[in-house]
C-alpha cells in the first residue's frame, strides 16, 4: 500500500508524477510497492553516484562452503527480497514541483542480475580482482534497483559470491543481518520479524528541525574554520578516476589491546566508541595545530525510537560532526566525558542532513566540515549454525567513502584492529602510516593513562620517531677546530702564507701580512686611546670596502667587539645605534667619519690604509686576550616595534659557526669572493671571515656585480640578484650561497646544473647561520639540516617535536646562539627559552617550517604571513613556494584581498593565468589556490631587497564577482551554464558575473554535485573537480565545450 502521506502527495498528485516518472523506467503503477522520500544519507550517496556512477558502491565478497544449490540461493535472495522492502528499492531524484526531490521506491519485485561462472581454471584472486575492476567500471545505473550478484565455482563445494550493492540500500550493521537472513532462506528457517526503511523515514520526519538547528549551532558554536589533514607531499594523478582501484589505498594495524581499552572505557564510564573519537581527536588536533577539532563520525543511527530498528537492512547509519576542544589545562577524564556527553546528547539529532548541520555551523559552505571519518564497527555476528547446509563467511568487503581519510576501529577478544582507507590523490601511503602510526601511540598512551593527566602530555610519536626529530635529524655534532675566537683561523692563514693575496680592491691587492699589519697598528691606536677592551662596542662607519674588513680585524685584536655602522643608513638610525651599542669609539675611512657628527663625545679614529702600513715594527705586538665568551659584533637587526634591535655574538660561537660553513660548503685555499652583500647583513660577514680563514681571496665589489662575479669561484647573493644574472655569465664561478630570502623552483633548476648551489638558512640571533642545503634540479627546495654544531627543532604551540609534514615553529639552538639582545632583557627572555624536554637555550625563530621525509626542513614563511581565508587557515608562504616551483615562475607573492588569496608572480605571462592556477590545483587544496594571479615584469622592492607587498597592485574581485552579464551577447555555453548555476543556487541569472567563480556566489561542496548532474543533462562536459579548481563561469564554460 503506497503511503501518499509520507511522500507529502495527494492521491492526483501521485498520478500525475507516476505518469511523469515511470514510463522512462519501463515501469507501471501496477510495479510499484511503496514510495516514500529519502533518507538524509541516502540524498548525499545518490547525488555523488550521478557524478560518479562507482561512488558508494560497496562489494561484499563471500566464501561460501557446502554443497551450494545455485538456483536456491537464488530463491533465498528473491525471499529475503520480499521481506526486506529496502532490496527492492530504486530511486527517482531531481524531481520537480514535488515537496520532496528524491524519492524512494519500492517495487514489487526485486529483479536482480546475477552473473554464475565457472573459475576453478582460473587463479581466483586474479580473477577477482579483474572482476571488481569491471564493476567499478560499470558502476551503477539508477533507473534500476542498484544490486548485483557475482557467483563463482572455485572447485567442489567451495563458491565464491560478490555482491555489489549500493551504500543507499545497506550500510555495516545490515551486513551481518543480510547474510543471516539469506542464510536462514536458504535452509527453509524462519526469520525473525524485521523493520523496515519506512519507519525511520517516518520517524525523522516527524523530528523537530528547530531543536535539531539549535543543537547543532550550540555544537559547532566558534568554530571559524574546519580542522582538515593535509598531506603537503601528495601529487595527485589526475588520470586516475574513483573507479580505478589505485584510486584507494588501505592499510591496517592489529594491536593486542582489546581487552585493555574495554576496562579503561568501563573505568571511565565511557563506551568504546567514545574512547577511539577522543584518540582520533588528539591525533587530529596535533597534525592540524588547531585547538577546535572537527571530524566525521559514523553512528549507527538506532539509537531511536522505533520498533524493531536493530533488526532493519538499510542505510540507518548517518554521518555527524565530531568536536573536541583540546586546551592547554584539559585532562583526559575531562575530554572523555565530554564526547561522552556530546555523542549521547546526539542521539535525537543524528539524522540531520549533513548539509544543514554544516549551514547551521556559519562556516563557509565551500569549505568541508572535516576530510577525516571514523567508524566504530560494532556489529551483530553473522549465523554461525553448524547444522546450516552451507556456511557462508565474509571473506572481505570494499566500502569506499567520499570522505579523504576514513579510520575503521574495531575490537574482538584482546585484539584492536584499526584500518584506514584512504584516497591516494589526497594523502599518501608514507603520510596515512605514520598518521595510523601516531594513532597507535595514542591508543596505548591513552589506555594506560589517569584521568588527571593532561591531554596534552600524552605522546603520540613512537621513541624512534622521537628520537630523530629531536636527534638524529635535529642536531650535527660534528667535531671541529677548537678555535676560541673568530680570526683565529685568519691568523692561522697568516703565519702559513704571509705573502698570499688576501683582498682585491680593484686594481690594488693587499696579502694577508699586509692585512694584518694594518689591522695591528689599528688596534695599537685603540690601545692607545684607551678606548675598547671586553664587551666594548666599536662602531665600524664602512661599506662594502678594505677600511672596513681592517676595521673588523683591528677591533677584534684589541680585544673588543664592533657593530657596522652603514654610511647611508640615515643620520637618525646612526644616532640611535651609536648611544645603543655604547660605542667607545668610531673607526672609518677620513672622508666618512669627516662627515660623520655624533650626538655624544665618542673617540674618531681614521682607518687610513698607507699610513696604517707604515710602521712594520707595530706588527710584532700581540693581541689582546680574547676568551671564547668574550663579545665579538653586535648587529642590528628590524624589531617588530619599529626600533632596530642589537643581537650581540661571541666569539666561541662565531668560530665554531664559521668553521661549520666551511666544512659544509667544502671552502679550500683557492677561493675568490667577491663581497656583494651589504656590511649590515650578517652573512657578509660569514663570507668575509670564511674566505679569510681557510686562505682565500675576497674581490671588494662596489657596484659592478655582474663583472665581480665574472672574477669569483663562488659568491653569496640574494636570490633577487641571482634572477637578474644566467650561469652563462660566469664560467669560473663554482659554487653559489643563496642567501636572506626564499628562492624558487625555477631559479634552482636554472642554476643548480651549472654549478654546486647552496641554500643558506639563519636569523641574525644565530652566528652565521644555523641550516645550509644543497639545492639540486627538480628538488624541493629545502634549508637542508643544521650546520655543524647547531640544532634545528620544529615544535608546535606546546613544545612538542612536530612529525613530519606537519607545520611548527623553527627552533634553533646548539654552539651559534646569540648570547642575548643589546639592553633588551624582556624581549631576550621572550624569544630565548629553555627548552623542558632538556633544558637547552632555544630561540624561537617565528618561521613556519616542516620536516621532510627525508630529514631536511622545508621553510614556509613567517608566523605573521599565516592568515585566513574564508575561515581557513592559510600559510602565505606556502602557497608562494608553490607557485615558485611552477617552471615559467621566478618569484611569486600572495596576499590576502577582499577574502580571497591573490598570486603575484615574476616574469609577466601572457595569457597563462589559468595554467597557473590548474597547476596549482594539482598541489593545493582549493581553498589555497589563488583567485587570481597578476604578472608582474618585477615584483616591487623595498631598500633592502624584500618584496614590497603595500606596493602591489590591487585586485578588484566584487566587480569581477557580480557585474552582471548581457544574456543576449552570451555564447551557448555559458548561457547553459549561467542557467544551471541559477537554478541550483536559486539566483537570478542576471546577477552572475561571467567571472565569479562558483563558490564565490554561494556554491558548495553539495550543490556542486547538484550543479555537476546538471550539466551533464545539458551536454556540459563538468565535474566537481572543475569547480573546485577555482575557474570561472567564463572559464568553466570555455572547458566544457
């Protein structure tokens, strides 16, 4: 008897829409049984099914032993058919003027296919598997009922049987009811009264959405946006359909634990299920850094009242949002009551659509609620009479989701058996192990934990993990030249080559006697003044010149420390640095101390270099006592308040740093550096000392980079500098630092196959730089491992090691730490800590980076560039470094405007936007493609060389949003388009803007699909994957013709 009622049609109505509906279908009214809407799960499954014939098809893949009656196995079906109306069920979606769109009905009869062979010739593994592929491939079409049987003879009374069933008529609890009532069929057994379908529809139709609205808003209340796993290292094959089977990727873990989660979760007055969301929302909360966890939890949807519901075959089951807040104070006994609480306080809303859960929640609707599903399978046991004629057993089961990563958990006797299916074009096989890794971990952390104890405090990371994330990977202790002071390995040089050429100034050479000559009778002078000695600061007025390097060696001689005092830093920034540092002295050439008026009385010495070499007498005088504690510079660097703040470095970590570089970049006695970078930059001293300390000869470089280049064996610059130059130009130039800023793909391609290419890595507060990579072609480009001597840890917000892949703060450590900053003990005792795990003196760098799986760090940019976007959070620095390893790219910048994210890349391209942005696509989630990408000949620069976003042009995204088009001058396919997309999304087609893209104007992940069917009726060749690229509706329309 069909129920007009619960289809909310008059008895007409039904007519009229029977006479639409069934004639296409080869059906009459006499054919149908029932007809009744949808479940809110079957709506989601049946729309991803038009985009994808194969989604949600789920094989049960049987062993069946005994003597098998095939024709009344098949009987048996038909009888279980009959009494379970939901095997009998096909489905009518996008119906019009009806109160609802997607109906479900059901037929009197159940004419299934089934397909019997013979395979006892063939390999049945082999077999199978090229059968399930042709089911996949076939998919399902749903203007019939959407169930297949597969019967296979294996050899004397052993079969094989494979159902293929769609996810909307069976869900894991029905399983083992299925296979007890087809079994009790089969031997002729009475099977127990079941319910059916009908009742839960029913009975959520009679739910309060007003209630079910609130409670979820509560639920999901300040959540600004959806904590999802990324797996940075995943490049999807687009070739790869969800019909393939490497679409998927599973792995599973048994664990010996059963027994043990079943006691803690009695102890805490907590199921098990609750157990496996708080691990999962731990693991989640570490690999995401987010505090408000969110994630997909399947429930069995039973926990309702009606009659007979645990014994009902179909999809009862639906899909909720899981939240867990994860503070710093909360204890285990807290969270797990509070899921506790959460989960049972969901009973009378579970069957809320999971598209309106996520509209009540305010987040954006291109944004998924989560991309991580957790089932808990708890299920009623198959049949297992030995009397029976036949014993049929599950040998295996494939139950794909749409859902990324989704986690199975199920416990029998004392084994816990966790499984992950995944989708290999989101995560990879390395990255979902080592996330069912820490999954494990936390298991066995939590079983064995007290309900005192702090979530935060459970370790995830197994104790080889640990142990090189925080060793092996973060620390180089290699064992070095005890110097005890920064020139000692240039004093060194000069005992053993007194004559040899230390500094080229154009035309003029000084040999490394000379240099020390001068530097002598200059510190002699300050001797004499009575001016310098430990810890006293002297002021260097240089550029880029052989006063200056005198300067630096002289005043390390006397024993003192210098700063750099830059001639055209203006008068003001002078001023300050000089009263700063407490400067005892200035020392410069005569023409720039000339000029040159201090606020305070400070003594002026003149570097003049023919009259510093002309008393050789002076040369046989010792140098001061230099202890490896003792100051030896203090640069000053850009503080976030606006004054420039003093790093001050001593001697025994300026050496040992030194030292570092040199063994790492593989510097011998016959190098010649030119001196490009700026006085005031720190690695200009690196490459001043270094050349120095091993013998060889530095260029003095004022102006003409390309000609001091053409001279050099190896050279430090900017990437910026680099870009202007091709390796062409520089036939003897070996060897190439890039250095103070990040570098593209395309650059390093272009460079690294002519020459060994560095990667110098290192914030002022770490003595000539802490990491150091070796760039090669097509590589990611990396900082590499820390320098000898020095430590590299990422940790998140807690101090905890962060696993590979995932984002945390860059710490620094080991012999080349700042001692502190110049006059500034707060902001020394804010940036410098004490690590807890062992005591060490870290600074914290404020660079995001991550690990590598192969053990070097990869730099996203800074803490302050991470931002966000439609309530997603972006790091800046990581979209850049995308579009930087695109091939055409050589610098690219990203900002933030008007919400969405706006690429600026360098050189200008003509007409390649969209190439660009495709590309990106394949490596970001949608949310961090950009939405617009602006060339640029040169990206702006401020004085010092970095990017000057206030200067980039702006992108005017409201205009281009929602300017209305002139329908008539439309071509046919964006008018076809423009239509669909008003239709699914209720708008009026004259507000469209042909350059919106379609979750600008308030699509979503749902309607997407909806949109996607749509176009397919209108020979629109789109999927959802093209509007979650990020084009537009011109864009889109010029693709689906």
């Amino acid at each position: 008897m069909i129920d007009y009622g619960l289809a909310r049609l008059s008895k007409p109505a039904f007519g009229q829409a029977v006479h639409e509906m069934l004639p296409p279908l080869d059906l009459s009214l006499a054919d149908v049984d029932d007809l009744y809407p949808c479940l809110p799960i079957q709506e989601g499954l049946l729309l991803a099914t038009l985009n994808d014939p194969a989604a949600y098809m789920v094989l049960l893949i049987y062993t069946i032993q005994g003597p098998l009656n095939t024709v009344r196995l098949q009987e048996a079906w038909a009888t279980t058919s009959q009494q379970h109306a939901i095997l009998r069920t096909q489905f009518l979606l996008g119906l019009p003027d009806t109160p609802f769109a997607n109906l479900q009905m059901v037929r009197k009869h159940a004419n299934a296919h089934w397909l019997v062979a013979d395979w006892s010739d063939l390999d049945p593994e082999l077999a199978q598997a090229e059968y399930i592929r042709l089911e996949r491939e076939q998919g399902f079409d749903l203007k019939q009922i959407p169930i297949r049987f597969g019967l296979f003879h294996l050899a004397p009374d052993h079969h094989r049987l494979v159902i293929s069933i769609h996810h909307a008529l069976l869900d894991g609890w029905s399983g083992g009811l299925f296979t007890n009532a087809l079994l009790l069929n089969y031997a002729g057994r009475v099977v127990p009264p079941a319910g059916q379908v009908k009742e839960l529809v029913a009975h959520i139709q009679a739910g309060d959405t007003t209630k079910a609205k609130q409670f979820w808003a509560a639920q999901l209340d300040g959540i600004e946006s959806p904590s999802l796993l990324v797996d940075p290292y995943c490049v999807p094959d687009l070739t790869v359909k969800p019909s393939d089977a490497a679409y998927y990727g599973t792995l599973a873990r048994t664990l010996e634990l059963g027994d043990q989660v079943i006691n803690f979760a009695q102890s805490y007055g907590v199921t098990v299920s609750t157990f496996f969301r708080a691990a999962v929302a731990i693991v989640l909360h570490r690999h995401t850094g987010s505090e408000h966890t969110v994630f997909g939890t399947v429930v069995s949807g039973r926990n309702v009242a009606v009659a007979q519901v645990e014994s009902t075959i179909g999809p009862c089951i639906s899909t909720i949002p899981c939240r867990a807040r994860i503070g710093r104070a909360l204890t285990v006994g807290d969270l797990l009551q509070t899921l506790h609480q959460d989960g049972t306080a969901a009973y009378d809303f579970e069957h809320c659509r999971l598209t309106n859960i996520h509209r009540w929640s305010g987040m954006s609707p291109e944004q998924p609620l989560f991309n991580v599903l957790l089932a808990y399978q708890n299920y009623p046991e198959v049949q297992s009479d030995t009397d029976l004629p036949i014993r049929l057993s599950l040998l295996d089961s494939h139950d794909p989701t749409d859902v990324p990563l989704t986690l199975i958990a199920a416990h029998q006797g004392t084994q816990l058996y966790v499984k992950a299916s995944f989708q290999s074009g989101v995560f990879s096989t390395d990255y979902v192990e080592r996330f069912v890794s820490h999954l494990e971990t936390t298991i066995r952390s939590l079983a064995t934990t007290s309900p005192s104890d702090l979530v935060i405090s459970l370790s995830m990371l197994s104790e080889s993990e640990h142990e090189f994330l925080t060793s092996d990977w973060a620390r180089n202790p290699i064992n070095l030249p005890t110097d005890s002071y920064a020139h000692e390995g240039f004093l060194s040089c000069v005992h053993a080559g007194h004559g040899r050429v230390a500094i080229r100034d154009g035309e003029q050479e000084y040999t490394y006697g000379q240099l020390h000559l001068m530097a002598t009778h200059l510190a002699h002078r300050l001797h004499q003044t009575g001016k310098g000695g430990p810890d006293q600061v002297v002021g260097i007025l240089a550029g880029n010149s052989v006063e200056l390097i005198v300067g630096q060696l002289a005043v390390w001689m006397a024993g003192s420390a210098f700063v750099v005092i830059a001639p055209d830093y203006p008068v003001e920034r002078q001023q300050f640095i000089l009263a700063d540092a407490a400067c005892v002295a200035v020392v410069g050439p005569p023409a720039l101390l000339a000029a040159f008026k201090a606020d305070t009385p400070t003594a002026q010495l003149a570097i003049d270099l023919s009259r510093l070499q002309s008393d050789p007498a002076v040369a046989r005088m010792s140098q001061a006592e230099i202890e490896a504690g003792c100051l030896a510079y203090v640069i000053y660097t850009s503080g976030t308040t606006g004054t420039p703040k003093g790093v001050m470095h001593e001697h025994g970590a300026a050496a040992k740093s030194l030292q570092g570089f040199i063994r790492t970049t593989g510097m011998t006695a016959d190098v010649v550096t030119p001196t490009l970078l700026t006085p005031t930059f720190d690695v200009s001293l690196s490459e001043i000392w270094t050349t120095l300390s091993v013998g060889g000869r530095l260029l003095i470089t004022r102006g003409d980079h390309k000609r001091a280049l053409q001279q050099a064996t190896r050279a430090a610059c900017t990437p910026s500098l680099v870009s202007l130059f091709k390796p062409s130009d520089f036939p003897t130039l070996h060897s190439l630092v890039l250095a103070g800023e990040p570098s593209s793909q395309a650059l390093v391609d272009k460079w690294s196959t002519s020459l060994r290419l560095f990667n110098w890595y290192g914030p002022t507060e770490v003595a000539n730089g802490s990491h150091c990579a070796e760039l090669k072609p097509g590589a990611t480009v990396t900082i590499g491992r820390p320098l000898p001597n020095a430590v590299g840890l990422v940790l998140d917000e807690h101090l905890r090691p962060s696993p590979i892949g995932i984002i945390g703060q860059l710490y620094l450590g080991g012999k080349g730490l700042a001692r502190s900053y110049l006059n500034r003990p707060e902001l020394t005792a804010e940036k410098f800590i004490t690590w807890p795990l062992t005591g060490e003196r870290l600074y914290q760098s404020g660079d995001l980076a991550r690990w590598l799986p192969d053990g070097q760090v990869e730099c996203l940019g800074r803490i302050d560039h991470q931002v966000k976007v439609r309530g997603f959070r972006v790091e800046l620095g990581e979209v850049e470094a995308v579009l930087e390893s695109h091939p055409t790219v050589t610098q690219a910048c990203v900002l933030v405007q008007d919400t969405h994210l706006v690429g600026y890349v360098s050189p200008k391209f003509e007409d390649d936007e969209q190439a660009i942005i495709d590309y990106v696509c394949t490596r970001l989630p949608h949310y961090m493609v950009p939405s617009a990408i602006i060339g640029l000949v040169e990206l702006p620069r401020t004085r010092v060389g970095k990017v000057d976003r206030s200067a980039l042009p702006i992108c005017d995204f409201h205009a281009a949003a929602y300017t209305a088009p002139d329908l008539s001058a439309l071509l046919p396919a964006e008018c076809k388009l423009i239509q669909a997309v008003a239709s699914c999304l209720r708008l009026d087609p004259s507000t469209i803007g042909l350059d919106a893209t379609f979750y600008q104007i308030g699509g979503n992940s749902l309607t997407a699909i909806q949109l996607a069917s749509r176009c397919q009726s209108l020979e629109l060749n789109l999927t959802v994957a093209d509007f979650d690229r990020q084009s537009t509706i011109r864009q889109l329309a010029y693709r689906a013709t």
